[in-house]
C-alpha cells in the first residue's frame, strides 16, 4: 500500500498555487483598501486628553489624612489609598456633576449626508436654558431652522416659529434657547439637531470612557485620559472632573472642620457650666469647714511617718549585728580566741575600741605562739586579757542592745501616733481632694478642647486639596481612525480573506492540481507533462511545430525511448480513469511525433464502447478493428488506412459497436492481431477505454510493452488514485507510467520552451 510522504518542495508548491491566483489577493487587497479608504473617509475622528494627577499625602502611596483637629488621637485618623482615589475620579456621582456644568445632557448635531457631525462649545451658536425637563424628555429630539438673528422655526412633530429667548412649553419640558452674543445669521449657519439625554446614562457612559490608572507602582500620581469626538470637549471634560474632585474633596474636608468645629463648641458649653459648678463647690466646702490647705498638713504627715519608718529599720539593722556579735563572741571558750568581726553599722565608741584591743591582743598572741609554747607566761598574760576583754565587750554589747531597744519602742509608739493621725484626716480633706481632681480634669480638656477650636477654624480658613495637577489636561491629538493602522489592517484582512478563499478553493476541489500532489498519491514513475492546449485544433505535434506543448510531446517522445529499452517494434498502451481525460488527444499527437522520425506506427481505435477517434480527426465513420475480429472483414489491411497529416501514421477506427466489447478482447485473434501489427509496425498505439469504468485495457495489457496512464490536472478526482495505485502495486497494467495532461505553469513550477 503505498503512504503519501511530504515532498521538500511543498513549500514551494504550496507557494506556486497561491501565486497562480494572484489575482484573487489583487481583488481582496482593493476591495477591503478602497473600504478602509471610504471609512477613513467618513469615519468619525477620535482625539485623546490625558492630565497627570499627584496625591500629596503622608505616604508615598497617596495616602491623605483627613482629620488634621485630632490627628493626634490614633483613632480618629482616617488614610485613603491611590486605589480609593482611582474610584473616586471614575464615580458616577462625580460624572453627573461634571455632565451638569458642561451641559452635556444637551447634545447639538448637524446632519451631514453620510455622517452627522457634532458640535461644541463656540461651534454652538446658540445656548438651551433648561427651565424644568421631564424624564419624558430623555432620547428627544428636535430640529432649529434659523430664519434670521431674532427668530428660529423648531420642528419636532410639528413646525413652531420663536424668537430668541422666549419661553418654549412642551409636553416634556420647558426650555428658553438664546442666541449666543456674537450670533449672526448667514449661509453656513446649517440647520442644528438637539438631544436631551439622561444624566445618569450619560454619567455611567462617561464614567465607562474615563481612563484611570496609576503612572507606576512607586508614586502616588494618577495618569487619566479620555477619547472623544470634540477634541476641545474632551480636555474640557478631563479639567472639570478635576475641578469636581477638587471640589468634593475640599468640601469634604470643610465639612469634617465644620462638623468638629460644632462638636467641640457644644462640648465647651457643657465644660463650662461643669467646671463652673466644680469651683463653686470647691469655695463652698472651704468656707463651711474653715480650712486654706490641709493637704499640706497631710503631707508632712506622711513625711513624719516615712522617717520614723526609715529609723526603725536602721534600728532593726543594728540589733541583727550586735546580737550577731554576742553569739559570736560568747561562743569562744578557755584559750580558744578568734578575731571579733568589726562593726560598722555600730557607732558606739567604747565597743569599737573594746573589739580593736581584743583583735590586737588576739594578733599578738599569734605571733608570739609562733616561736613559743603555750605555757610561756607572755602568752598566758595575753590569755589573761582576753579573757577579761572578752567578759567587757558582752557587757558593753548588752548595754547597747537594751539602749536600741528602748529607742525601737519609741519609735513604734511614734510611729502609731503618726499612723493615727494621718487616718483621722477629716473626711473634708478627702472630699476635697475629689473635687479638686474633677477640677483639674473638667479644666484640662476645657483648654485642649479650646486649642483644638483654634485649629479647626485655621484648618477651615486654608483648606486646600490634597492633589496638584502635574500636567494640566491637554489633547494628544486624533488617535482614531489611524490612517496607516487602518489601511495596514485592512491590507491584511484582504490579503487573509483571498488566503481563505484559494485555501477553501482547494480545500473542497478533490480534483488533482499540482505535480507533487500526484507525487505524494501514488508511486507510479511519471513519464512526461502535457501542456495546456490553448488552441482548438486536435493536432498539435505535425508540420514541424515549435509550440510550447509540441515540444513537451517531443520531449515525451524522448522518454518514451528510455522507458522501454532494447526494443525495436514497441506495443504502447492509452487508458485514464475516465472520459475526458485526454487520451485520446494524447494518442493521435504521440503517434504524429513518433511518425515525424520516420517510423511506422499504427493507432488503433480500441475504445469498442465510446468511440472517438475519427470524430475527432473529423474522419467520416468507416469499418474498423471490431469488424475484423468478428470476422465481417478478412484482412486487416482492409481497415486499415493512412493518415492525411503523416504519410508514416496509420489508422485503425473503432468500426461497428459491438455488445460485448469485452468478450472480443478476450479472443486470440485479437493477440494474434497485436502480434502481426508489431512485426510490421515500427510503433503499435492502443486508444483503449477509461480503465476506471470497464475492464478492456486491462484485457489488452498483457499484449502491450508499455502503459500509458493519463492523469488530467483539475479534472482527474484524487479519490482515482487508489484505482491507479491498485493497477501499479498489483502489476495490472504492463511497465506503468503517467502521463500528466493539460498543465498549466502553476501545476509543475514553469516551462521554459524553446530557446
């Protein structure tokens, strides 16, 4: 089974075939460019404003600190980020106020004869003063004929003549159309459309076109655009959305100064009578007890208490050390003496000098020990002393013991004493001190409350908005419609559009077009291309002719040579999948070419069923092959009879149709016959029916050296090719090739004919 492969030259194949129908891209590339010229035409001009807007705040993402009275409580502090701010500028609240003051709900066109144009600002001569308008009004229109500087005719359902500032009453509205100053009637003053919109509609729509976003992620400015027919209304509308954010924000920010403004005057009247009723109280409670300050007498109290506590605790002190001393020391025994610790925190004069004599002596006795014995009467009389030293600090130790503890219970007893009289502080002290404290609070938030007053008027007085306008709104010109854009667009599109139509051309044509195509759909060796026949004769190779497909017949002839070698007389064999292949066309040229080198071929016309041999070589009918086979004529040489356009071509026609062409094939006589003509003729060439209906050539094949099998470009169905395929695989058809027919320079790549 044979597999189609890609061929390398499908690429240019694939270009051949779309180049071939040049003039499908010609025709798509002026169509679609003679409509982008039309729209740009009369299309309607776009124009874009951009402004540049930066948000002054505390951080660098534009955050705004709306609270500036009480900036210093945390939990009233209030930020609003860039993306807040993004919202804000696109709210339909905000487009309404700027629908409102450019009177954008009021629309003036003039009509134009393709598009309508529309109008705005000094372009409008004249100015609609809305006096009430109903909803009815919304999507109404009407017409303004100008009859001269004073006086217009309106024309809705019916036709109505005003003057210039009069009062116009309608079933949806009442409304005064005035006459700009500088109105004066003349030729070009066109008559004028107006359209009443809804101001809702109009802000949501206008909220849809404004263009908002952030320059970068690191700074705190917005970049806002808008595209709009009016170049002058679109700067217009981006400098009043300016204007209604800055206005909004600054009253917003008024309107927190005025609200803590109140807030803190009625908290000042309450303070006031508060506070004043305190120091009343204060004066009162003064005056009924008799007192200026006890709280200073309360304070030296407490200091009395503090002291004597402090005094107490060195007293406490002391007694831990000297009761550490006497165990110390009345822990030593008989000869056994160690060094008495020193008291520092003891200031009595005798027991410090008793301890300094002890350890001195004791110091002594040491090293007197070091080259003596015990028993030496110098050691025995410091033994002596220390002993009676020992005996006296005890005594002193106890003295100075009993003496603290008579001083530590004085100092309890003064302590209590103390104690009690600062718990039998009058009850008035502490009332006192109570309404002293609500004083105290009552007048501290009465004078923060007065400075943050001060503040709010300043903040009132000099409110400013938080934004700065980085580049004011400026126009950036027509950007739609894009001449070049438009007309590369739409070359494109007529291009693609001609792609589509040659690629669905192609796409549904299941007829063969092209050389590889045949290439990829069967293996069968091709032995030659025959050229599109532009003329109507069915001769084409005779008389020595130069043309184009006489010498592509030559050339086959050449190949026809190499394709069946060490051959002398040849038996050549014409068949195609079916009628109108060209077989026929091709049988009667390749036997002129062969017969114009000197050979004898004879053609036999071996279509029994549909004959059209003589027909076309306009040929009266006559006996032929049929005849003979059957028997109706004895020799061959009877029905066969010599060309008019080669002394060297002999015919052979078809003869009487018979009803069983198929079964006279069959028939010896009929191999017999092929064999005596091929000893005789140099070249024997059977026209033989379409192989894709009947059986017949299939019945000659084994007769024959060579088959010829015609394949016509857009006429042979691809589907044919398994037919072609079969006979090539299964060796039905003797030594196979193709011949393609009627090939145009597109099938194959190009000729180049003659020299």
């Amino acid at each position: 089974m044979f597999e189609q492969k890609p061929d390398k030259k499908d690429i240019q194949a694939l270009a051949i075939r779309y180049v071939r129908h040049w003039h499908y891209f010609a025709v798509g590339l002026a169509v679609t460019v003679a409509i982008a010229l039309v729209y740009l035409r009369y299309a309607t001009p776009q124009y874009m404003a951009t402004t540049t807007l930066l948000f002054k705040g505390e951080d660098s993402g534009g955050g705004i600190s709306e609270n500036t009275a009480f900036a210093d409580l945390e939990l009233l502090n209030s930020n609003r980020s860039i993306d807040n701010e993004m919202l804000i500028l696109k709210s339909q609240s905000l487009m309404e106020e700027v629908v409102t003051a450019l009177q954008l709900d009021t629309r003036y066109v003039i009509e134009g004869n393709i598009r309508d144009v529309e109008i705005y600002g000094d372009e409008v001569p004249i100015n609609i003063v809305m006096n009430e308008l109903q909803e009815a009004a919304f999507g109404k229109s009407f017409e303004i004929f100008f009859k001269d500087d004073r006086s217009f005719e309106l024309r809705d359902d019916g036709r109505t003549v005003y003057n210039f500032g009069e009062e116009i009453e309608k079933s949806y509205g009442k409304f005064t159309i005035v006459a700009n100053s500088d109105f004066t009637l003349t030729a070009n003053n066109k008559p004028i459309r107006v359209r009443f919109g809804d101001k809702k509609a109009l802000a949501k729509a206008l909220a849809d076109r404004v263009a908002v976003k952030p320059v970068n992620n690191k700074a705190s400015v917005l970049a806002i655009s808008i595209v709009d027919p009016s170049e002058r209304k679109a700067v217009d509308i981006l400098r009043q959305v300016i204007v209604a954010y800055e206005a909004a924000n600054v009253n917003d920010k008024n309107q927190i100064a005025r609200k803590t403004v109140d807030f803190i005057d009625d908290r000042l009247d309450f303070l006031t009578q508060e506070l004043n009723k305190v120091e009343q109280n204060v004066e009162t409670f003064k005056q009924d007890r008799e007192i200026t300050d006890v709280t200073s007498q309360a304070q030296e109290y407490v200091n009395t208490a503090s002291a004597n506590r402090k005094e107490l605790e060195q007293i406490t002190i002391q007694l831990a050390v000297l009761r550490s001393i006497e165990e110390y020391v009345q822990a030593q025994s008989g000869d056994q003496y160690q060094i008495v610790p020193s008291t520092l925190t003891i200031s009595d004069q005798t027991l410090t000098g008793l301890i300094s004599n002890f350890n001195a002596l004791q110091l002594d006795r040491e090293r007197i020990l070091r080259t003596n014995q015990p028993n030496n009467p110098l050691v025995i009389n410091i033994n002596e002393q220390l002993s009676r030293l020992r005996v006296n600090i005890i005594e002193n130790l106890k003295n100075i013991k009993t003496s603290l503890t008579i001083t530590r219970r004085n100092l309890l007893a003064k302590s209590g004493m103390v104690g009690n009289q600062i718990q039998q502080v009058p009850v008035m002290e502490r009332q006192l001190i109570e309404i002293t404290r609500q004083q105290e609070i009552k007048q501290a938030l009465y004078l923060y409350l007065l400075q943050k007053k001060e503040e709010s008027a300043l903040s009132l007085a000099a409110t400013v908005s938080n934004t700065r306008i980085v580049d004011p709104p400026i126009s950036k010109g027509k950007v739609a419609p894009n001449k070049t854009n438009t007309i590369a667009y739409a070359s494109i599109l007529g291009l693609f559009l001609a792609f589509l139509v040659v690629y669905a051309r192609h796409m549904f044509m299941n007829k063969v077009l092209y050389r590889s195509e045949v290439e990829r759909l069967t293996p069968m060796p091709i032995l030659g291309e025959i050229c599109h026949n532009p003329e109507q004769e069915i001769v084409v190779t005779g008389n020595n002719q130069r043309t184009p497909i006489a010498e592509l017949f030559r050339l086959l002839r050449s190949n026809l040579h190499f394709a069946v070698l060490k051959k002398k007389n040849q038996v050549l064999l014409v068949t195609s999948s079916e009628s109108g292949d060209g077989k026929t066309f091709f049988s009667i040229n390749l036997a002129h070419s062969l017969a114009e080198t000197g050979k004898k071929v004879v053609l036999i016309e071996f279509d029994l069923r549909r004959p059209n041999l003589l027909q076309s070589l306009q040929i009266e009918k006559r006996k032929g092959i049929t005849d003979f086979l059957i028997g109706d004529i004895p020799k061959i040489e009877h029905v066969i009879f010599q060309a008019e356009t080669n002394k060297n071509l002999f015919l052979i026609s078809a003869g009487t149709l018979p009803p069983n062409p198929s079964e006279i094939l069959l028939q010896d006589s009929t191999a017999q016959l092929i064999e005596k003509l091929s000893s005789e003729y140099d070249y024997v060439i059977l026209d033989t029916p379409p192989v894709g209906k009947v059986a017949d050539a299939l019945n000659l094949s084994e007769h024959v050296d060579l088959s010829i099998y015609i394949v016509r470009y857009n006429y042979t169905n691809k589907n044919r090719f398994s037919i072609i395929n079969d006979l090539y695989d299964h060796k039905k058809l003797n030594n196979a090739f193709l011949v393609l027919n009627d090939s145009k320079k597109a099938n194959s790549g190009g000729y180049s004919y003659g020299y």
